[in-house]
C-alpha cells in the first residue's frame, strides 16, 4: 500500500495492526513523504518526498525466541544488502547493528519494533529508508549519500522496492528454515569494518581496535590493542574516523 504523506510507516502500521482485523504478513506500507521518520533511540531521519524509499513491512516471527530477535536484524539488513549489491558493488557494507553504508557514508538504514508475547516476537515492523534519488542533504548530515550521487542517474522507487522486498523475504524465509548460522555468517562477511584496524570511542575514552564479531545476541566484538574482546550494546560504542 502506498499513501501520500505520514509521520512514519512505522507508526502508521503500528495503528493499523492495533485497531483493524488481522494483517497478513508481508503488509508493506510505503510513504511518498514521510516527515517525521526515526531511527534507532528516536534519531530522526531525512527524506526528500518523493526521491526516497520509505517503508515498512510486517513479519511475524512466532517462530524465533525473543533471545533471537538479532537474527532478524541480520536477515532484512542482509535482504536490503543484496538488492543494492548489484546496483553499487563492493563499496557497500552493513555497519553494525543495521544501517547500509557505502564506502564511509550512510546510505539507509532501518528501526526494528518488535511486540513481545510471552517467549516469543508476535509482530515485528521493519521500517526501511534508504536514499535513492536525492541529489542532496542538510549540512547536518554530512555523512548521508544516496545511489543516485553514486551513479549519476535516477532509479525506479517501485522496482527497487520489489527487489528488497524479495531478498528480504528470502533471507526470513532461511530463518524460518533454522538456517540460523547461514543468515549469521553473511552478515559478519559483509560488515563495516570487519577485521580492519580503527579509532572507537566508548564511555571508557578513544580506543584503537578491531571488529571481532558479532554474538548470537547481536553485541558488537572489538579486539583492543591489548587484545581483549571488548562488547559493546547499541550506543555504547562510536565509530570514528
């Protein structure tokens, strides 16, 4: 479904999952302006309407234990991964937890909201925003790019949307399989920075090190150059460049 304007496709699905009958899964909602998008911890997001994907899919994974709900995660940022791949090639990364970055800027990025049921994720809402046809960004976000300043030319918002769409489902489809390990090893293969010397900033100060890993539970794994393994939750940790 697409509508013109709303303050987020998150929320938007949200209100729809509470007060109508059942959804399927698979809704996607997809906003032509979304002017109030988040990311994680409530960090808002910038799209110019009409130019960008902006969206949200409905899963539900009764199927995969709340100790599991990284893997989720890994599957749609792998999914969002894949469908761009062909497009940019090997300049692009999956920056720890879940944004897609190309070379050292942010092309998109995601916010996972799951409704916990007892042991198990009853509904999960994926929002998707990725930059596609913007030529440019606010002098805050200096970090953004979009594929268009990439390669020059303008993509159909429809047809890539079909394409993450596919991958996604592909990669969730290989959860609900149990092929958990498969869905983990490509997300630590195609990671920002992987075993890669760095600067990283903690609450404990400016550090050098490298990422290690990722546990199942989907902490980040630094290796300081003292050579411990050093774990890091969401907004404990700070790449540097």
């Amino acid at each position: 479904m697409t509508i013109q304007q709303v303050d987020s496709t998150n929320n938007y699905l949200k209100q729809l999952v509470s007060n109508s009958k059942p959804l399927i899964e698979g809704t996607v909602i997809m906003a032509v302006d979304q002017y109030a998008g988040r990311g994680q911890h409530q960090n808002g997001w910038f799209a110019e309407p009409g130019k960008n994907l902006t969206f949200s899919i409905l899963l539900k994974p009764s199927f995969l234990p709340v100790s599991q709900q990284f893997d989720l995660v890994r599957a749609i940022s792998l999914g969002v991964f894949d469908a761009l791949h062909p497009l940019l090639g090997d300049g692009l990364t999956i920056k720890w937890p879940n944004d897609i970055y190309y070379g050292n800027r942010k092309l998109g990025g995601m916010l996972i909201e799951n409704m916990i049921q007892g042991l198990q994720i009853k509904n999960s809402i994926a929002g998707i925003g990725i930059n596609i046809n913007q030529e440019g960004f606010p002098e805050n976000l200096p970090g953004a790019i979009s594929v268009k300043q990439i390669l020059q030319q303008d993509y159909d918002l429809k047809y890539l949307l079909s394409e993450i769409c596919r991958h996604v489902e592909a990669y969730y489809l290989s959860l609900k399989a149990d092929k958990i390990s498969l869905v983990r090893n490509k997300y630590l293969s195609r990671l920002y920075r992987l075993n890669e010397e760095g600067e990283f900033k903690s609450k404990e100060g400016r550090f050098s090190g490298m990422i290690h890993r990722v546990t199942d539970s989907g902490l980040l794994v630094v290796k300081n150059n003292k050579g411990e393994d050093l774990e890091f939750s969401l907004k404990e940790i700070e790449f540097l460049h």
